[in-house]
C-alpha cells in the first residue's frame, strides 16, 4: 500500500469512525427497533442506518466496531428470539448482519455468537413463515452478498447447503429477489475463482474450486434441462458474468457450454432466442474471447439468421460498432438492420424503379414482409429498426459505410407513407401504408434517422424531393406538434447541408427557394394557435441562425421574408414560454441585423438601441422569469461576443442591466446577472490588460497601484462590487456560490500572490469601521437582510481603494467553504438520524404514559 | 324492413324506412350543390356579372345566350338558383307516417316533403334543432327573395338541349326535379308539424315501433335516433362527432345491440384534423389582416361558426389582433348569437356548468361586449356606417351565389391583399369560386367537419357491434381523388350494405318474433307439462285479438248456451266454434322396441326397413305397413279398423301426450 494510499484509508476511517455521541445512543436506537410493540419503523431510516454502517465498515475491517458495541449483537439476538418479528425489521437484521460480516474478524466473531447460522442457516427465517415475505427473501440475499468478501463466508454459505437456496431464489416471483439472486451467484463464482485458483485454469485441465464447481454444475444442468425457466435463469446469470467479468477463465466456461447455447438457436420446443442476443454481444465484446474469435462470429452470424429481426436487431447494432467485426458479419448485421428497409422501399416502388438497399442474394425478405404487413408488427419492427440507425448514424466514426441514398430514398418513402402523399405500387405497399398512415410514432423515428443522416455525403441529388417531403410535413395543419418540432430539427440539420452545397449558380437558385418555402411556412406557423407550435418555431429559427448566420443566401432570404418582423411581434405573446423563445430568437436574429459588419439598410425597425431597449424593458417588466432569464443570457451572449461596443458603452450597459437584476425576485436571472458580471470583468481585463504583479499586495503602493488600474475603476463605476457583495448575502445559495466564485477570481486578479494569514476572524487592522462591517456582515450570511448598499453603512461600494481593500481583508476562502456546505449537512449526520429513531420511539412512550 | 334511398348525397341523405307496419323518413337533407351551377345573386347591381357574354354553342346558334352566361371558360345559369330535391317518385310521400331529423341542416328539404307531397304525419326534432333549422331556412328565404330576378331560365333542362351543354350542366342529374327556393310561409306550416323531443325520450309509434332521440354530439341539439320493437332495433346513425365541441357528447352506449345500423353524414373532409384545420385558419386570418388586408369567411349563421369565434376569442390577443373589428352579418346573426346561450342542456359539460355560476357559455357574448365583434342583419343600415378595414367578415352562403357574402367577394376579389377562408365543407371551394374568375384575392381552403372520420366508425363499429351496416355508397370505396387510401372507407365485417339514390334496398335482417300478451284468466287456466327437465309446455287455446299493432290471447268464449228460442241465432253473433282439442303427441318411436312390442301382441312377421326419413315396418301377414318418419307416422292397413286402432294404441304408448 503506498503511503498516500494508507494515508487515504486513515484519514477516511477517522471520518467514518462512531464517534462518542453516536456509540450513546446507538444501544437505545438497537433496544428501540428490537421492541415489537414498535410499529413498524420507516424504511427510509432503516437504509439510511444501514448505509451509515457501509461507511463505518468500509475502512475498518477490526472487530472493534462489534466488540465496543454490543449493543449490536445483542440486537440481532433479541430479533432473532422475537416469536413474530415484523419483515421489515428481519429483513433489516439480515442486511446489518451480512454488512457486519464483511470483514473476517467480524464474520468469526458472530460465528462464535452462533447468529449466522441462526440467521442464514437452514433453521434461520429460511424455514418460517416469514420467507413468504419478498422482502425477507431479498435481505436474505442482500446479507449473503455483503458478506461475500471473504473464504470462511464462502465456505459458510456452500457448506450449509446455502448456494441451493440462491438457486431456487433465481426463479424467485419477486424480480427483485430473483436479480438479486442472480448478481449473488456471478459475484460468487467470481469470488471462488479469482480467490481460490492458484493456477490458471486450461480447457483441458478444469478443476474448479469446489463453490465455482458447483454453480457451473447447475448451469450446466439447467442449460441441458427441458424448462424454458431454468434455462432463462443460467443465461441471464451467463450474460451478466460475461458483461462484467473479463478474467480469462470466462472462456474455459464459455467452452463447456457453447455447444449447448448454440443448439437454442435451432431448437424449437424452448423458446429461449430472446435471451441470446445479448448473450453473445456481451461475448463477442469480451476481450478474453481472443483465441475462440472464430468461433464466436460463426455463432453470431447464426444468430443473426435464425433470431426474429426484432430479436436480431439490438445485436445487429451492437456488433456493428465493434471494430475487430470480420467483414462477412458485418455484412450480415447490416443485411438484418436495413432490410424492413429495403422493403419499403422495394413495396413503394414500381419493379426495377430503384435498386434497393440490399442485393436480393444476401435477404430472405419472407419474414420481414409478413411482419411489415401485420399491424400490430409493422410500427414495432420499424420504429425499432429506426432507432437502431440512428444510433449507428450518432456514432463519430462510422465502423460501416451504409447505403446512404437508398436509405435516405426509404426514408422518404416512409414519411410519405405517413402522411398518406404516397400511392403504393404493390399490394404490400398498399397494406403498408394502410397501417402508416397518420402513425406518429414511425414519423417521429423516420425525422431522427433523417436528421442524423444530414452529415452523410451521397444524398445531394435528392436534396430537391427531401425538402418537398419536409415542406409537406412542415405547411400540413395535420402535422401534430411533436413531429413538427422534429420535423424543423431535420430541416435545419438539411439546409445546414443545402448551404454547403450551393456553391453553384444552379444550385443556389434551389437554395434560395427552398429557403424562401421554408420562409412562408415559418411564417404561418408563428402563427399559429397552438403555443408549442409558435415556440417550436422560434426555436427553429434560432437554430438556423445559430449555424447559418454567415451565410450571404440564408440572410437575405430571411431579411426579405415577413419573419424578423413577426419574431419581434413574438415579444409580447401572451405565452411567457414563447415570449422567452422569442427573446433568444430576437437576440440571434440581431447578429444579422445589428452586429454584422454589413449590416442591411432596413430601416430603423433594426436598430440596435431598439432592440436593446425592448428587451431591457422584458427584463425590468416581464411578470414571467422564463422571458427575463432568456434576455440575461441573450446579454451575456452579445457582450461574450463582443457586441455590446466600446468599453464605455459596454459598462454602461453592464450598469443597466446590473442595477435591473440585483431586486428580480427569480434566482436564475440574477444568477444570470452574476455571468454577465463575470464575462465583463473577464473582458475589462483583456482589454485594459491585467494589473502587474509586481503591484500586488505590498499596502505601501496599493494607492499608487489602484490610480493605474483602470479596470478597478471601471468595476467601480459599472457597480459590479456591489452586486457581488450583495449577491454574497442572497437567500438563494447558488447566488452566493457564484458571487464568491467571482470575488474569488477578481481576487486571484488583483493579489496573484497572497501570504497565508490566520484567517480566524481576527479583524485586519488596516480595515476601517466600513469594511469591518462588511466582514461582520458577511459573516452572517444570508441572515444579513435588506443588505444596505446606498453607503448608510459607510462602505462605499464604488471607491476603488475600498473595494481592493475589501477584496484583500475578507476571507473569502472561509466564505466559500460555509457557502458550499450543503444546507442540510447538519439533519444528514448519523448522529441526527440516531436521534430521528429515538424521536419516534419517544412518541410511543409518551403514548403509554397517557394510558396510564 | 326496407329502405327507400331519395337522397345521393352522404350528408343530407334522406331515406324511408318500412319497419313492421310503419313508414318513417329519415332526415330530409337538401343538396344545395345545384346552385353551384347559377350566377351569384348580387346585392347591388354588379358590372362584371351583368356584361358576361351569353353563351353560344359551337355551331354559332345563340338562342341559350339569355339563359347561360360565360365566365373564364365556365358556363353559368343566368337565373335564381335552384335546388336538387329528394326523390318523389320512389314512393307515395303521402303514405310518411313520420320525419325524423337528426340535425338542423338535414331538415332544409322539410317544406318540399310536408307542403307539396300530400303528408300528413309528424315530424319529430329536438328544440335547437327546430329553432336554429328555422334560422336557416330563414337566411336561405331572405337572401334569395330580397334580390329579385326577373328572368327565370327553363330552356337549358329540355334534355335534347342539356347534352349539347358544356359539363358541369351537362352531367347534372334531374334538372327537371330542381326547385326555386320555398317561401316563408311555407316554412311555418312545415315547421308546424313539427314535435319536440328530447334526448332519451321514448316515443311510440301507432303501438308498432318506438323512436328514441340520442345525443350525436355534432351540433346543438343533433341526434341518432333508435327505432326498435320489442324484438328488433335499428339504429340511424348521422352526423355525429367524437370531438370535444359545443354539443353535448355523442351517446354511443345506447346503440349497441342494433340488428341493422344505418351509418351516413360521415365527415366530407377525412384527411383532415379539424384542429390543424383550425389552426390554419387562424394562421391565415392573421396573416392576412397583419398585413392590411380583409378576411372574408363564408359560413352558415350557427354551428362551427361558434367554436372558430371561441378559439378566436383566445388567439386575439396572442396574435396581435385586439384592435381588427369582427363582423357577423346573416339576417339571423343576432338571433343565432342569442340562441346559443339559451341552450344550456344541450351543451357539453363545461358549457352547461358555466351557465350555473352564472356566465354565458360561449364567449362570443364577451366578444360582443366589448365590442370586438359586431353583428348586423345585412350590409346595409348600420353596417355601412361602422365598417372599418381591415377586419374579418364571417357571412353566407358558404355556396357564395347568394347572401351578403356576394358582396364581399365583389368587393375585395380584385386585391391580393384580402383573403377568402373557406371553413365549410359542403361545397367545392373551387367551384365556389368560378364565377369570380378571374381572382386576385388570395384564397385558403379548411374545411373544418367535426363529423365522424373512418378512423373513428371503425372503432365506433367495433364498439357497438351491430349485425348489419347499410351505408351511402361513397364510404364503400375510397374517394375518387385518392384511389390508395384504402383506410378513408367503412371497414367492418360482415361488409356494408351500400345504397344509392333512388334504390330501394331490402334490409338483410328477417323479422322472426311477435310479442303477445296473455290475459291473466287465460293464464290462469294454463296446466304446463314438464316434458323435459327444464322445459315445460302447455297447449293454448284462446282467441287472437290484434289491435293498434298490440296482440293479446284472451280466453276463448264460452261454448254457445243451446238457445233459448228457436230464433236462428244472427250471423254477426257468430263467434269462432270451439271444437273439443285432441292431445298433442310428443316424442319418437325407438323401432327395435316397437318391433318387440308388435311381437309380443302377436304379430310374428315383421320386417323393418329404413327409409331416407325413417323406417317402414311391414306386417306381411296383415297386409299393413307402419311408416314411421321424424314428425309423423302413418298406418296405412286395408279397411280393417280394429286392427288400426290397436296398431294405433301401441304407437301411442311410446308417444307422451299433453
């Protein structure tokens, strides 16, 4: 153990140790939940003691913790004499007992006590009537893992004929004993193995430990039965050991039964195909499997031929993304997931019209036919196939390179299906489309993978009807507004694209008008009735400024069109959540019509002070915090992009802005206020250059030095300090996190380099009566109210000699630290929760008294 | 049961059903898309229309120029418009025992049927259906008396002369049926006949069927109707609506268990969603006004148009249009306003619960309040005074040949500044508009039909289950536009029976029981028999008395005292001779036990043959031979009626009697 390391484990059992107050109340506490005329303690108590107890044992694996608490086993002895204990309490008894016996010293020493075997062995709660109780059961087996860290627990459980319990508990009715059970026994047989084998284990030679040999018996056992049951239980155990463990011996298991697991693929009379695809992906994923690769892709390529294409699926996907895939089976994996695709493209299309996705040799299309022609098939099959795409279109690196046009052409041939645009060439097409039409739920997957599809090359020559489909979909008034918000998100994902393209005058001439269709229709959904509809409009809008601003085309179709003036309309919409979307979308729209450097002569409805004023004005008057949060940041943008003018200009707009936000009664437009604070000082001092070291922090030339720090100055005037002092006292605590975040850097700015001092509230002497009163208030915290800032006080929060002064004396460190406690780190203490027990107990007591 | 169909448009059907010994109509819809065909009837003195060239046909002849007027390539009746009745001649319209009408504008035919055909019956409708019917009518009357023609056109519908018409004419069925518009008078004395019902109100007819009115959830006051006996029902479902609007929701519950279903006034726009549709028109309105242009909605006075100023009423303010007037102009404007806040218990919940707090339900009072919308009876008086632009004009008639709305298409039709919307969905927008051709005004189409989509009948169907559905035949097929939407047509099973106009259709439901009441004294003297575990049988005799359609068994009269006198008792007196009843015989004849029984009375030579319907058993030595059949036996022996009657007795000892 290196010396940081036992450093780490002190320090953590000195934090985590009982301390005295807790080791009194503790036997009280034990007395208390061991009283059956208790009735029924709450259960939130109970998992808070027993993670208190984690803690304790986690680092101190002595038998300290027991023997100085006796209380503890005396506890477990008055449960286990109660005739009817209540479930909740034995089941709490035997999770505290299995996380007691975590460590040997402890697990020895309740042996000798005999309450292990009183509590785990077959005459424990195993054979009363309270197993009938799920959660019995399940503390059972969570006491058996906690305790699972060792050899003689090991030994304890396979001796006494308890690793027959946790097999029949895998079929348990309860799920959450049954996974339990099965986590249980991968944690075992891990165990066994990695604490048992002295040697590495070989195909030829396997001779497990005697716990690991038994538990694969009985998955070999259960593989060979005839019980669909017994054989889902051994795989699911097999597919969460091979998902967790990678030690090479997996793959001496995985030998034993591969044969086996293999046969399930063909067999009929078991219906266990669902349980494999995940099985093997977790195989074919496991480094270990090197040496048997082969073997496992002759597997998998089975498995994607005899699995239903909803059960193939989510294996197609996932073998996809792994690198060292032979090339043949990625074929295949692509072959399951595009082949609904295929057929609706091959069901939409006249014979011969288009190739297709996929060589007619390579697919069987039979099945997935049958499926796609069943409604209650059809919507899953595809909706599944979609996501499936999209998630391989999502990954940054694209292990395969798809059929790019073809899919996008079946796409499109979805969509159209969807809204009912599309006459069907073949009687599947017919049906097909019968089922799709008005399906939300196709339309919503279909707009993904279109979206994700728009940073793939090869489908510029269908650019044209793309945007025919999407304009369809965005003028339809039966559009519902979720597909219509995915729908603008493809669009502007595809005009993104569009735009890259049109570098000829051909091309630009399509450009231009698609960007004028999309234009109109904007137009009339901001619009419309439906608020979503208006919102999901603005922030369409947004997005394409957002990534097309630049581009000369995109600017003057949106200049020309009706849409600037109808967002600025927006800003009074009786919708606070579309007043706000308007705010963002006005803000962006003034890089364009403002802040560029060309910007259009349209008047005076653009101008800049306009613009300013009207959102200043949401910001002082707005009822709603949502609209008033959006101009914040909008603000913040602009000045980050520095398009708020000149250093004059812009601290006087800082000003303004401050002096607005310090009294909003909502937290995030003043945490919003704090930001903007942050990216000005930030600015100031790139502009106006950082204050020299070699003026910090001698008191002698601090005058000197503040007459030269213009930026000091600045801050001054701006009323930055006051906002942050202010800010430092406000009932919201992310507020006074953030303003001391940037004291704390304004700080680090002005003092780069600072003397350790005693920071325990010793007075400075060079602080005068205001800035002592400063500190005293500060101290205080949020109970400072009405902190006064018009100088009543004598701070005077606008003289830079104070300010820097102000900034050197108050401990902003301490300040911090108290600012980043949780607020309730004082209830969440054991001590606390001891004494929550004891509370309740009380009642009871004070109960009896009154009958008496 | 059988079903007479007059009427070949889904919507305003009206059909005649035979049921046990009644004859009920169904609706009485009026298909107003004959107008189409005529010139717009102008308020004021209209240029453009009164310079259109008259038609000449392709040989030069010109004596139709008077008649038909061209405008940009379509051919119009220069006359007042006509419309396209009912089928009279299908059957006695005389012979209607009773109307029922489903909602107010399939009732627009009502004066044609109860004025003119010699019916005497009742017709029977809820309140607002009656009232706001009769606003309708009035509008339809108003707007075309109060514009006067002089010239009436007859010449185009000699038959010899359609055919050489260009199409629309050309094509147009039974011009010789179509009829000028009816006369207020006459609407009150249709209206007159008319008997109010209520939702769940059980009406008998003439003893035979009863008729109960449900919610349809389409329109204030709109109802399904159930018309059933004691063993069949029949239930007419028509314009009905699933959506949350104004109306009461649709009862669907009340229809289940039907024998036959007949399913019409399904919505006429089914791949559109009402909602988007109104949002489209919101849209647009305030485009256009935002834009300093009008917005002109051609409407009916009641019905959608209450939702569309609801959910105007909300998007005023978000969209920016607080301060654009609205104007409701219809001769019945003010009164349909009114009306609808006065039919509390025909309103859906929300509705019905505003009224206790006490508000209006619908928000158009506050709208009129503060005065945001106005109303007048036409664009004279007043309205010349107040009007400002730009604003929004809702108006009639939807089929723009008649009604204020004329005026306003004369007026803003040459600026691309002004907007038509199309809201109603009974007629062709394209249509519509060909006589204004050509036009600058912008024009929008959303059509807003709350009225059952396929999706909606097909779970409706399946929740209802009826053994038969009889429906228009344009639901059996996709529409002609979109041959591929196999899923826009009723899908259920067994498949529907379809009709067409003027087809009679004989309903696949056979009638098999009659209730009839017993009197208690006949009962009384009934002695049943148990004949099996479980059933019991008793022989009745009694007298069938059928009155009014009501059967009842009474006991049999006495049997006639000898007379006291010698007098020859009158015929008239004569009442049903009573002969004395033989026992009825139940049961079957096991053959190897009756052979046994033969042989053990003696008769040693019997033979047994079996025979398609039973057996035959052959006595050789007595000549005699027993046919023995599933429901009768014979013994066919040659005069010797000892030995009959002993054969006789020895069937019936395998026989039970009763």
């Amino acid at each position: 153990m290196s010396r940081q390391q036992a450093w780490f484990i002190a320090r953590a059992r000195h934090r985590f140790a009982m301390t005295r107050e807790c080791s009194l109340l503790l036997p009280h506490v034990c007395a208390a939940l061991a009283d059956p005329r208790q009735p029924g303690s709450d259960d939130t108590c109970l998992e808070k003691l027993l993670d208190w107890f984690r803690e304790l044992t986690k680092f101190d694996p002595t038998v300290e913790l027991v023997q100085n608490n006796p209380c503890l086993t005396e506890f477990i002895t008055s449960v286990l004499a109660l005739p009817e204990p209540s479930p909740s309490i034995l089941s709490f008894t035997l999770r505290l007992a299995g996380i007691l016996a975590a460590s040997e010293n402890r697990f020895q020493h309740l042996q000798q006590e005999k309450l292990l075997v009183r509590l785990f062995g077959r005459d424990g709660p195993l054979n009363s009537a309270l197993w009938e109780d799920a959660s019995v059961r399940s503390g059972w087996v969570e006491g058996v893992h906690s305790m699972m860290h060792h050899q003689p627990a090991l030994h304890f459980l396979c001796d006494g004929g308890g690793i027959d319990v946790i097999f029949t508990l895998q079929g348990d009715p309860s799920l959450f004993v049954a996974s339990a059970a099965s986590q249980l026994l991968v944690h075992m047989l891990t165990f066994s193995v990695e604490s048992e084998m002295t040697e590495p284990l070989s195909t030829k030679d396997c001779d497990w430990p005697a716990c690991a040999q038994m538990i694969i018996k009985h998955i070999e056992d259960s593989l060979q039965s005839s019980s669909s049951s017994h054989i889902e239980q051994s795989l699911k155990l097999l597919t969460s050991l091979f998902g967790s463990c990678r030690a090479t011996w997996t793959e001496v298991l995985w030998l034993g039964i591969a044969k086996q697991i293999e046969s399930f693929l063909t067999e009929e009379t078991v219906q266990v195909q669902h349980m494999l695809a995940n099985l093997l992906l977790r195989i074919a994923w496991s480094p270990v499997f090197c040496d048997t690769k082969g073997s496992i892709w002759a597997l998998v390529t089975s498995a994607l031929e005899h699995l239903t294409p909803v059960q193939a699926g989510p294996l197609a996907v996932g073998i996809l993304r792994i690198p060292e895939c032979p090339q043949d089976v990625r074929i295949q994996a692509l072959t399951v997931l595009l082949q609904p695709m295929d057929c609706i493209l091959r069901a939409a299309s006249q014979p011969l019209e288009y190739a297709g996705l996929l060589d007619e040799s390579v697919s069987d299309p039979a099945t997935v036919e049958s499926l796609l022609s069943s409604k209650s098939s059809c919507v899953n099959l595809l909706c599944q196939t979609l996501a499936h795409l999209e998630k391989l279109l999502s990954l940054i690196r694209l292990p395969v390179d798809l059929p790019y046009m073809s899919l996008l052409r079946s796409l499109m041939t979805i969509l159209q299906f969807c809204n009912g645009f599309l006459s069907p060439a073949s009687p599947l097409g017919s049906t097909i489309s019968r089922i799709l039409i008005n399906c939300f739920r196709v339309q919503r997957s279909a707009l993904d993978v279109l979206a994700a599809l728009s940073k793939q090359k090869g489908c510029d020559t269908l650019l044209g009807s793309l945007f025919d489909v999407l304009l369809a979909y965005l003028e339809s008034p039966n559009t519902n507004p979720t597909v219509l918000k995915k729908t603008f998100q493809a669009t502007s994902k595809w005009l993104v694209r569009l735009q890259e393209l049109s570098c000829s005058n051909t091309q630009w001439q399509q450009t231009k008008k698609i960007l004028e269709d999309v234009f109109l229709v904007l137009q009339k959904r901001l619009y419309s009735p439906c608020w979503e509809v208006r919102d999901s409009s603005l922030e369409f809008l947004t997005a394409l400024i957002n990534c097309l601003k630049d581009q000369d085309e995109f600017r003057q179709s949106l200049l020309s069109s009706e849409v600037p003036r109808l967002t600025e309309n927006l800003l009074e919409d009786p919708e606070s959540y579309v007043r706000a979307s308007a705010v963002t979308a006005v803000g962006h729209l003034a890089f364009i019509t403002c802040f560029a450097p060309e910007s259009p002569a349209i008047g005076n409805q653009y101008n800049k002070e306009n613009i300013v004023a009207k959102l200043q004005e949401i910001l002082s008057t707005d009822p709603e915090g949502f609209p008033r949060r959006a101009v914040i940041s909008i603000f913040t943008k602009w000045l980050r992009q520095g398009c708020t003018g000149q250093l004059e200009d812009t601290e006087r707009f800082v000003s303004r802005v401050i002096q607005t936000v310090e009294h909003d009664l909502d937290w995030e437009v003043r945490l919003g206020g704090l930001e903007l604070v942050e990216v000005f000082c930030s600015q100031t001092f790139r502009q106006l250059g950082h204050p020299k070291c070699t003026y910090a922090p001698l008191s002698s030339v601090v005058t000197s030095y503040i007459n030269q720090n213009e930026s000091l100055h600045v801050f001054c005037r701006a009323k930055v300090f006051s906002f942050l002092f202010q800010s430092l006292c406000d009932y919201d605590k992310p507020i006074g996190q953030r303003a001391c975040d940037v004291l704390l850097g304004l700080r680090y700015t002005f003092y780069p380099v600072r003397t350790l001092k005693d920071s325990q509230g010793a007075e400075d002497s060079r602080a005068g009566p205001s800035i002592a009163w400063l500190q005293r208030t500060l101290r205080q915290g949020s109970m400072a109210q009405n902190f006064p800032t018009d100088g009543d006080n004598g701070v005077d929060f606008q003289d830079p000699e104070s300010m820097l002064l102000a900034l050197d004396i108050i401990d902003l460190e301490d300040l911090h630290d108290g600012l980043n406690k949780s607020s309730d780190h004082v209830e969440k203490s054991p001590q606390s929760l001891l004494q929550d027990i004891l509370a309740t107990v009380g009642t009871i007591e004070e109960n009896e008294a009154d009958c008496y | 049961l059988k079903l007479y169909c007059l009427s070949g448009h889904p919507t305003l059907p009206c059909n005649v059903l035979k049921f046990k010994s009644t004859t009920i109509m169904l609706d009485c819809g009026l298909d107003m898309t004959s107008t189409l065909n005529f010139l717009p009837l102008p308020l004021v003195q209209s240029p453009r229309l009164s310079k259109l060239p008259g038609w000449v046909l392709k040989d030069g002849s010109t004596f139709l120029d008077k008649e038909l007027k061209e405008c940009s390539g379509h051919v119009f009746v220069d006359s007042v418009p006509e419309f396209c009745l009912p089928e009279t001649e299908l059957l006695d319209l005389s012979t209607v025992d009773v109307i029922l009408i489903s909602n107010y504008h399939c009732m627009m035919a009502l004066p044609y049927i109860t004025e003119y055909t010699g019916f005497t019956g009742t017709v029977y409708a809820t309140e607002p259906t009656v009232q706001i019917g009769r606003l309708l009518m009035e509008e339809l009357v108003n707007s075309i008396e109060r514009v006067p023609k002089a010239q009436s056109a007859s010449m185009w519908k000699n038959k010899e002369v359609q055919r050489l018409l260009p199409t629309p004419l050309k094509d147009a069925v039974e011009v010789s049926m179509w009829r000028k518009c009816y006369t207020m008078p006459e609407v009150n004395a249709a209206l007159s006949k008319i008997q109010l019902v209520g939702y769940s109100q059980k009406i008998e007819l003439f003893g035979a069927v009863q008729v109960t009115p449900l919610s349809s959830g389409y329109a204030l006051g709109s109802s399904n109707w159930i018309i059933q006996s004691h063993y069949e029902k029949v239930s007419y479902v028509s314009g009905s609506s699933l959506l949350t609007t104004h109306p009461q929701p649709m009862d669907q519950a009340s229809l289940k268990n039907s024998d036959v279903l007949i399913l019409t006034g399904l919505t006429q726009i089914p791949t559109a969603n009402p909602d988007g549709m109104v949002g489209e028109f919101c849209s647009n309105l305030a485009m256009t006004v935002r834009n300093g242009g009008n917005v002109l909605v051609p409407c009916y006075p009641s019905g959608v148009i209450y939702d569309l100023l609801e959910c105007l009423y909300q998007y005023i303010d978000s969209a920016g249009l607080s301060n654009v007037p609205f104007y409701f102009i219809s001769p019945v404007a003010n009164s349909s306003l009114e009306f609808s806040q006065i039919f509390a218990e025909w309103l859906c919940h929300n509705k019905q619960t505003k009224v206790y707090l006490p508000e209006p339900p619908f928000p158009h009072a506050e709208l009129i309040q503060t005065n945001k919308l106005k109303h007048y009876p036409s664009i004279h008086g007043d309205f010349s005074n107040d009007f400002k632009q730009p604003c929004v004009v809702f108006t009639g008639h939807p089929s723009l040949r008649f009604g204020d709305v004329v005026h306003f298409m004369e007026l803003w039709g040459k600026s691309s500044l002004n907007t038509v919307i199309f809201t109603e969905p009974d007629f062709s927008y394209l249509d519509a508009l060909a006589p204004y051709q050509p036009l600058a005004m912008k024009c929008v189409y959303c059509p807003i039909d709350t009225r059952l989509n396929f999706i909606q009948v097909s779970k409706l169907l399946k929740e209802v289950q009826p053994l038969h559905v009889v429906c228009p035949e344009q639901y059996t097929q996709p529409p002609p536009t979109q041959s591929h939407r196999t899923d826009l047509m009723v899908d259920c099973q067994p498949p529907p029976m379809s009709y067409r106009r003027a087809e009679v259709l004989t309903l696949p439901y056979k009638r098999r029981y009659e209730k009839i009441e017993i009197m208690p004294d006949l009962a009384d003297s009934l002695v049943p028999l148990e004949i099996k575990p479980g059933i019991s049988l008793a022989t009745v005799s009694a007298v069938l008395h059928t009155k009014d359609n009501k059967h009842v068994l009474q006991l049999p009269p006495k049997p006639p005292q000898p007379p006291a006198s010698k007098k020859r008792k009158r015929v008239s007196d004569d009442v049903p001779e009573c002969k004395p009843l033989k026992p009825l015989l139940s049961g079957s004849i096991p053959v190897d036990q009756f052979v046994q029984t033969l042989e053990k009375h003696g008769f040693s030579d019997v033979k047994v043959e079996d025979t398609a319907k039973g057996h035959i058993v052959l006595l050789q030595e007595a000549e005699t031979l027993i046919q023995i059949e599933e429901d009768s036996t014979h013994i066919i022996c040659d005069n010797d009626e000892p030995l009959r009657v002993k054969l006789r007795d020895l069937v019936l000892k395998f026989l039970q009697k009763f």
